[in-house]
C-alpha cells in the first residue's frame, strides 16, 4: 500500500476531514446561523499551484536525502494558521522552500546545517509543520540566497527508557501517535496531548513550549524536559539529565521555546509517568461565564490539580454540543495511575457548588476505563476540540473568518481584563466585517495565580478579503492585551505573526542577550530568520 500523504493544505491526512454531505450540512448550517448565502469554493489542487523554479541544489553528498518534488515544496511552504489556509486556498505559493531535507540521522543534520551555513542558505527546522504563527516558513528572499526545510520525520525513535527515574531518550522527529505506541510496551506515557497531537512532533512540542491535555500542573512542555541535545551551526550542545539542578540559568530553558533559531533539538530525555488507571469526569452547569470562573480560581487555588478544568462559555458549550446557549460548562476529569481520584473529585465539585455549580448526582464516579473521557458533555467537548481543525478549512471555503487568540493573565485582573478584551474583539469585527459574528471563551489552562483564555472568532468576512480583515482584527486585539499587561501567546508560540507584540513584552536587555547567545551559536544568522526576531548580521 502506498503510505498517506498529509495535504499539502490543509489538516491531516489526505483524504480526511468531513465527506462531501457534511460539507454541505456545515454550510446550510453556517448559512442559517449568520443570516448570509454561503457556497463552497473547492479547495485547491497541487496542479493548480505555480512553484517558482528552486534556486539551488544540494551537493551531491546530501542529494539522496534532498527533495525539490512540488508536493514536498508545497506541503512545507506554510503552517496550519488561519492565515497560512487563506493564502494556501487562494493558490499563492510566492516563496516556497528551494528543497526540503529528510536527515535520516544526527550527522545528516549537522551536514544539511553545514551546508546552509556555507552558502548563506536559511535553514528552517519542520517537525509536523502544524505551526499557527508563520513559524515554517522561508524568509524573504533578500534575506538568503535561498531556503531548506529541514524535516525531521525520520529521527522518530524511542531509544531509551530508564524505568528506575521514569524516563526515556527519544528523537525528536517523532509524531504524538508514534511515540505513544512506541512507549505502549513499557506502561509509561509522555502524557502530553496538544491539539496538533496526531501530526505535531516531540522536538517541535519543546522548540514552541507546546501547551497539552493537563490544565493544571503540568500544562507546557517544559514540565517534561530533562535534558536535551541540540545540533548548532557551532556544534553540538548536550544537557546534563538531571531532575533539578540550581547551578545558574537552565540551559536547557534556553533551547524550550527557541523556536528554531539556535538550534535544531534531535534528541531530548523525557520524564514519563504510569498511564493512568482510574479516572473521574464530570461536567458542571453554571448560570454565568464568571461563577464559573470564580469555581475554577478555587478549584486551582486548592491543590487538587485537575488532569482536566476547562471552562466554556454559553456560546463554546453550544458550538461545542456541550451545552444549550445559556450556560457556562465547567469539563473537569482526575485520573491516577495508583489511586481512586474520588475525594479530589468530591472536592473540586464542592468548589463548584459554593458558586451554583449545577452537576447530576452521580457524576465524578471513578471508573478504570477511558470511556468516560468519551461521554456527556465531556465527551462533547473532546470530540468537538480534535475535529476543529478539519472543519475550519471547510470554514475557509466558505469565506468565513475563523481564528482564535489565546492569552493568560492573573485572577485579580481577569473579570475587567475579560471584558475588555470582548468589548475590543466585539467592536473590531462589527467594524471591519459588518457584522456582530460570534466571539467565544473557553479556559485551555489554570494556574493558582491565574487563568489562560482562549478566545474564538467566526464571522462571515469579505469574499477575496478575510485576510486583511483578520489581521485588522488581530491588531486591535493584540494591542488590548498586551496594553492590560496580559500576553501575546500562552501556548501557540511566537513566529513571525506575534513577534511585533512579543518585542512589546519582553525587556529590551533580555533581548539584547538572546541577541547574544543567536550571534554565539548561529553566527551567519541562517536557522529560521524572521523568527522570534530580526538577527543581526
């Protein structure tokens, strides 16, 4: 059999995403809801797409593992952003990587890297191309002589578990799925399930500070990183494995969130844990969004770390099939590998209580099968959370703006911050896009100081200008937030998309020293330029 292919625009797999009548019944339906005739463009083809000729090619070292194919150029142009799908749909393909390396190992990576740094090529590190922030994508073409993505899909090997510390080596091309089957045999699990899970990669979880299934405690990648190895146009650079260590900055925090600016992360130790035996669910009903919240604020604020406390608006239980419209949903779940989670469940549901949380009576039972992560409410959300991804391209076709942005902020400020946010958000859409739309909430993650919000856009744009009017809207709600001292990003890191308002929220001295450290490691300034900053030659 022929092995899948990912779109080369798109989400998954070709072939994937809703069939041709649940196309039609999303577009009646979208139609209905906004009060505007909608058809459905059809989505582009790989032959309707104009490559400009590659402007150079490998040595003949490197060519066996080199690829110049329009497929491969294509698929590795853009990321999965809402802007990329537009620009993907409207068959603009201006810049497109010159090759695409498939290193089959450390040495071939170094050599691809070797190659770039001699000839003033940008090399751009590609895990599972699932970026939401132009993180992927080739400079312009003044900046280098041309572009390599740098696809790391065959470093994708457990190599190592230590079951004494609970911990496992592995490269860092491997996809979610593979991984965890991989890890199966062991009865470890890295426990870590972005949205992008099934084509996102470990070493591109740790380059974007990737936030996963956990909604306390243990919510970004970071968590999980014992020690690193990290290929750099000046060498290697390998961590020390160690469980903590107060010996000056973290190195390896230098590498978590470097976004492929100072080096390509092949291999990485991981602290694993047991998979999970017993887990407790339950869904919530509140009367309002900010009861809810202020459940949330003491569920978080007590210890009981939650594997999952996510809060929905009316209007994200509704699009979610989690609730009616007139409700705000609390999704909460416990599991342990060696415990009944019941008493943290009672727990967090008299939290819920002391603030007219409404659940049934039987609801947080502890069961020892995954099937309740599957059912209610909850099972809603879940199903409603993996299929976003393939309903917004159909969205797209449509002509409908659909993004998100995603922020944190601390609990003192939330409920003035959230209205603010809203009112701008509100007011922006009516503005640009004549049209109210609909802009929901939904919590992803809790911290005891504070919550991270996540926000959602769907409104009809203007046909052949979404993209403008997205990024007007952009605009304004990322100067609100970074004006109430929230930030840019909480886990869809920064890319060329947030970097103008990243420069606004980071200090000018640490700049000034991961300035530094890019001119150290990467002195020609080729891994991934217009990322995170501008270099300095």
């Amino acid at each position: 059999m022929a092995e899948r292919r990912l779109k080369f625009w798109g989400w998954g797999y070709e072939g994937d995403g809703p069939d041709q009548d649940a196309q039609r019944r999303l577009c009646e339906r979208t139609a209905r809801r906004f009060g505007r005739a909608l058809s459905l463009a059809p989505a582009p083809r790989l032959e309707e797409i104009a490559l400009r000729s590659p402007r150079v090619k490998p040595p003949g070292a490197l060519a066996a593992i080199c690829s110049a194919d329009p497929y491969d150029r294509a698929a590795h142009h853009y990321g999965k952003s809402f802007r990329d799908l537009v620009r993907g749909f409207r068959r603009q393909y201006p810049n497109p990587p010159d090759g695409v390396a498939f290193p089959r190992s450390e040495q071939e990576v170094a050599a691809v890297l070797e190659w770039c740094d001699g000839a003033n090529l940008a090399a751009i590190p590609y895990g599972g191309g699932s970026s939401v922030v132009g993180g992927v994508e080739a400079p312009p073409a003044e900046w280098c002589n041309a572009a390599v993505s740098i696809d790391l899909r065959h470093l994708d090997r457990v190599l190592e578990v230590d079951s004494v510390s609970r911990a496992a080596r592995i490269q860092g091309g491997v996809y979610g799925p593979a991984l965890e089957d991989q890890l199966r045999s062991t009865n470890f699990t890295l426990r870590h399930f972005p949205q992008s899970f099934e084509f996102s990669s470990l070493g591109g979880w740790i380059a974007t500070r990737s936030g996963g299934h956990f909604a306390t405690l243990y919510t970004h990648i970071d968590d999980f990183v014992e020690s690193l190895r990290v290929i750099t146009p000046t060498g290697t650079i390998e961590t020390h494995r160690l469980p903590g260590s107060g010996a000056g900055p973290s190195p390896d925090r230098m590498f978590i969130g470097s976004e492929g600016t100072l080096g390509i992360i092949t291999e990485a130790w991981m602290r694993l844990q047991d998979r999970p035996n017993f887990r407790a669910g339950a869904s919530v009903s509140f009367d309002d969004f900010l009861s809810a919240m202020r459940a949330l604020r003491q569920i978080s604020q007590a210890g009981l770390y939650p594997a999952n406390c996510r809060v929905l608006d009316p209007g994200e239980a509704l699009t979610a099939g989690a609730g009616d419209g007139k409700e705000a949903v609390m999704v909460l779940a416990f599991e342990s590998a060696d415990h009944d989670p019941a008493a943290w469940m009672r727990r967090a549901l008299q939290c819920c209580a002391d603030h007219k949380g409404r659940f049934a009576p039987d609801a947080g039972q502890t069961r020892t099968d995954s099937g309740g992560a599957h059912e209610g409410a909850a099972g809603e959300w879940r199903r409603s959370f993996l299929n976003a991804p393939y309903l917004r391209e159909v969205l797209i076709r449509m002509g409908i703006i659909a993004e998100t942005f995603e922020t944190a902020i601390t609990w003192e400020r939330f409920e003035a911050f959230h209205q603010q946010v809203m009112a701008t958000a509100h007011e922006a859409v009516s503005r640009v896009c004549g049209h109210r739309g609909s802009i929901t909430c939904r919590i992803t993650h809790a911290y005891p100081d504070g919550p991270a919000p996540y926000y959602t856009v769907t409104v009809p744009g203007r046909i052949g200008g979404e993209l403008e009017q997205w990024n007007e809207i952009k605009q304004a709600v990322s100067d609100t937030l970074i004006s109430l001292g929230a930030t840019i990003t909480h886990h869809h890191a920064v890319g060329r998309d947030h970097r103008p308002w990243y420069e606004r929220e980071t200090p000018e001295g640490f700049r000034r020293a991961l300035q530094a450290a890019k001119h150290a490691l990467d002195p020609n300034a080729i891994l991934n330029p217009g990322v995170l900053f501008d270099p300095k030659r």
